[in-house]
C-alpha cells in the first residue's frame, strides 16, 4: 500500500494520516466546503473537496469518494469512525474497484449491524448472553410470555438499533403492549427495520469493552478491555483503559469471548466487543462494533500497540507481528472527550469558534484533536473538538495527569465539556472506581459546575485584590523612601 485515501474529516482523519505517515504511505484528505481550512487537509499529501458541508452531500456519498481514489490513485481507504465505517455498501464498493477497505469484510459488518443476526453468528460458540430471545417478536401475546418468562424488568430493543434508539425498559406487563408499539415504530422509522426482540433488563451494569485485532491468516489477539461506563445519552465522555473492576480471570474470560466472536464472522482488522457487566462480574455480550473506535487511544497507550499501523499491516496481508502471551498491560491511560457542548445547559451543542484555543502538553499528555486558534466548530457534523488522553504508571498517575492537562487547556469562544470532566476526574465515585452506567443521571447536576465556577470567580476576584494591593504597597514604598531620601537630603 503505498498511498491511502481518509474517508473522514478532524481529529481522527489526522490521527489515521499520521501513522500512514509514519509507515511511509502517502495520504490523500476529502473534505466538505466547511472543512476547507481543517488540519486534516493541510496535513495530507492530497486533497479533493467532495462537496457541500452536510455530509448527505459529502463524506456520505460512495460515488465521490470512489471517484476521488481512483482519480488520485490511492490502493487503501481508511474509513475511520461513523460515517461510512460500517456501512457494507462502501466497503464492497471500495473492494469492487480495486481498492483495498481497511476494515473488516462486507459480511462481518453486515451480521454485526444486526443485533439479531449476531446473536444467530454467535449461537455455537458459548458466548454468555444476557437471558432473552435471538428472534424478532411482532406478536404482543407472544411478548408478554417471553417476558414473564425472563421475569420483569425487561429491555426491548431494535435489532437493527444503535446509540439506544428504540430501545423501551418495561418495568410490568400492563406496559409491555404500549412500550412494544414505540420500540417497533421508532425502530421503522429510524432504521428501516421495525424487528425487536426482547432481553432481560440488566439494572446497573457497567459498559465494558473488549479490542480485537484479526489478521486474514486466523489469528485473532485480545487487547484488553476499555470501562465505557461514564456516559450521557449513550454518548460516552470518559473512558479508561484497563478496567478497575476486572480480575485477571474475568479480564481472560471476557477476552476469549470477544476472540470467539470475531471467529463467529471470519472477523478482519480492528474490532471491539461490547459487554455488560452486573455486579457479581457475570459478563454478557452486546454487540460488535467493526471499526475503529473514538476511544482506541486508551488501549494504545496500555498496550503500545499502533492501531491504525495494524490495520493497516492486516489489509496488506501482513500476519499480526505479536501473539496473545506477548501482549500486556503497562500502566493506566483515561481519556475525556471534549465536545463543543454546554455542560451547564443539558450538554446541547455550543456553536462557535475557537477564539481562543492553547493545547495543555507535557509528559504522558496525548491530545487527539483536529482544529486550530481562530477556527469555527460547523454544525454541520459531530461536535467533538478533541480527545485528551493521559497515561499513568498507575490509575492515580494518569487521572492527576488529566486534572493537570484540563487545567492547562485552555478554550475560549465556546461552551465545551471539559468543567465536566473536571467533575468526573475529581468525584469520588470515579476516583474510588464505584460507578456504573448511571453516574451522570446519579451525581452530576449542573449547579455543581455552577458552584466550581463561583469559588474559582471568587478565587479569581481574591486574587486580583491581593495584586492591586501588593501594587499600592509597591507604589507607597518609594514614597517613603523618597520622602525619607529627601528628609536626610
Ligand atoms: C442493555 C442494558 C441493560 N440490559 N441491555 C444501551 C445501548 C446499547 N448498546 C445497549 N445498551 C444497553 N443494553 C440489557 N439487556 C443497558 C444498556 C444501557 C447502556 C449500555 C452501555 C452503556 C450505556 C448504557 C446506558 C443505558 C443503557
């Protein structure tokens, strides 16, 4: 491979073209007319505009994008995350043009956007799965026994579903034919699929996850597990890597079974598997994701392993250059993801622009992120600025580093996340690692960061009297050591 195309934009366009970079290879950016002036051109080798800022006209549309390769001749194309990342259509059109997808196969990501279809790929392989049924129910009569079977409370959700679209938590059985009828026509109109099926709800699990990297010679290696469980809206906004809760057997347990699930679909590159935790440790499988993931940093830095580099060398062909027993987990790394949204105001987006913009840097500080000083966040696309990442021998090492790192970091212009993830990495619930996937709907409240903000303004306001002062000191000793100077004079 000696030149790649970045299906994406931002922060993690750049993050792909600098290992690309590193390895050698050429890099050729697409960009939308909002992202003209964006890091991720200016850094590539290569770049063609594919279109009007909504992404409907630009980095969704397949017909330009294999355009733009075969016009620029590139041999890869990196996906990245959202967008067209797991979307089957792409990735047979790429391959049915000579270009080689770096991701999985079209199949993979066909069974694994399916929930139900992943249930069915996964049958033989005994993998735990949380107590349900592995086929769609439209029957409401039909539903009510499953459910009374499983036991109330129970989950129903789209197979089809993601980010908890059409999912319904039914509490007892005289809500179930209502919660049932949501589910199926927010699914329809969301998707395209109306299929739902049902499982046990599983009340206060943590949302933990397993990276896998396959090579296409069967070698399949687990690299460990990131804690996801700190989320809002099933947005994730702190991850870490490894998990404070897992023991050594659980942590193998869990990996073989993401190993097994990337055998249940010939799985291909980099992939992640979703579980539930409950609090005894029973691990359940969710779903598969088949991309690379926002927050693969976390696992990069415990690992030291290049993800992107190994995607890579497996769409080359190459076999993984490590075995499982060569992996192991070095230290602690957290991540905060900073996004363009007012923590104080229900976390809706903050537009604007970057007036001012001062990245914090400095040992064991990685920061992902793809704008510049000066810049305007569009709004046309998701609103992350940027990752900060900080790695620690130890779990306290890393989140001291982070509070250092926000402190250092410094955003003007816009409302971002950032006084929140001062939050989390100073709660004693993060800090004792007590948490589960309800921590914001359990601890944060708005008027918390309000308070913050009022002592560090009060701190602030101290301190400029203290200064002024200090300066009428300042100012009242020469006069008088000069009235002294012209007594004795
Ligand atoms: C669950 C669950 C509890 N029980 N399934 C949310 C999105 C989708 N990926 C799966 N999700 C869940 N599935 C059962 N049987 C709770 C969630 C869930 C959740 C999962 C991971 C991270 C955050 C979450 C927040 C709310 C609910």
């Amino acid at each position: 491979m000696k030149k790649i195309l970045v299906a994406n934009r931002g922060e993690i366009a750049l993050r792909v073209m600098k290992t690309a970079r590193k390895m050698g290879i050429k890099t050729v950016a697409v960009y939308s007319e909002a992202d003209r002036q964006s890091p991720h051109v200016q850094f590539a080798d290569e770049a063609v505009c594919i279109g009007p800022p909504p992404s409907n006209q630009s980095y969704l549309v397949i017909d330009k994008l294999i355009e733009a390769a075969k016009q620029l001749g590139v041999d890869g194309i990196h996906p990245g995350y959202g967008f067209l990342s797991e979307n089957s259509a792409f990735a047979k059109a790429v391959t049915s043009n000579g270009i080689r997808f770096i991701g999985p196969s079209p199949k993979s990501i066909e069974i694994m956007g399916s929930k139900l279809a992943a249930k069915d790929a996964v049958k033989d392989y005994d993998i735990p799965m949380v107590p349900g049924i592995d086929n769609a129910v439209t029957d409401v009569n039909k539903a009510i026994n499953i459910a009374k079977e499983i036991g109330f409370p129970i989950l129903i959700k789209a197979s089809a579903g993601g980010g908890g679209k059409g999912m319904r938590i039914v509490e007892k059985e005289s809500d179930l034919a209502e919660q049932m009828e949501r589910a199926i026509s927010e699914a329809t109109s969301a998707f395209g699929d109306g299929s739902v099926f049902i499982e046990k709800y599983i009340t206060s699990p943590r949302h933990i996850e397993i990276q896998i990297i396959a090579d296409q010679h069967g070698n399949v290696v687990y690299l460990f597990e990131r804690e996801c469980s700190i989320q809002r809206r099933h947005q994730k906004v702190v991850e870490e890597a490894p998990s404070v809760v897992l023991t050594p057997e659980v942590r193998k347990a869990m990996g073989e079974a993401a190993v097994k699930v990337a055998q249940s679909c010939d799985y291909e590159g980099a992939g992640t598997v979703e579980f539930l935790i409950d609090k005894e440790l029973n691990f359940y499988f969710l779903e598969m994701n088949t991309r690379l993931q926002v927050e693969h940093p976390v696992t990069e830095l415990i690992t030291g392993i290049d993800l992107v580099e190994q995607q890579i060398n497996v769409a080359r062909g190459e076999k993984l250059p490590f075995t499982q027993d060569d992996v192991k987990i070095n230290g602690h790394a957290v991540e905060l993801r900073v996004y363009a949204e007012d923590p104080l105001n229900n976390f809706l987006p903050s537009v604007g622009t970057l007036t001012t913009y001062q990245r914090p840097s400095g040992e064991n500080i990685r920061l992902d992120d793809g704008y510049n000083e000066g810049m305007e966040i569009p709004i046309y696309y998701d609103p992350m600025i940027a990752k900060l990442i900080t790695y620690g021998a130890t779990r306290n090492e890393a989140i001291n580093t982070m509070q250092k790192a926000i402190e250092q970091y410094k955003i003007e212009g816009l409302q971002t996340t950032l006084p929140f993830g001062r939050f989390v990495f100073q709660h004693d619930a993060f800090l004792s690692g007590d948490f589960n996937t309800h921590f914001v709907k359990d601890y944060f409240n708005p008027e918390l960061l309000k308070a913050d903000q009022k002592e560090e303004q009060e701190i602030a306001a101290q301190f400029a009297l203290k200064l002024l002062l200090d300066h009428q000191k300042q100012l009242k000793v020469p006069q008088v050591n000069s009235s002294k100077w012209r007594d004795n004079r």
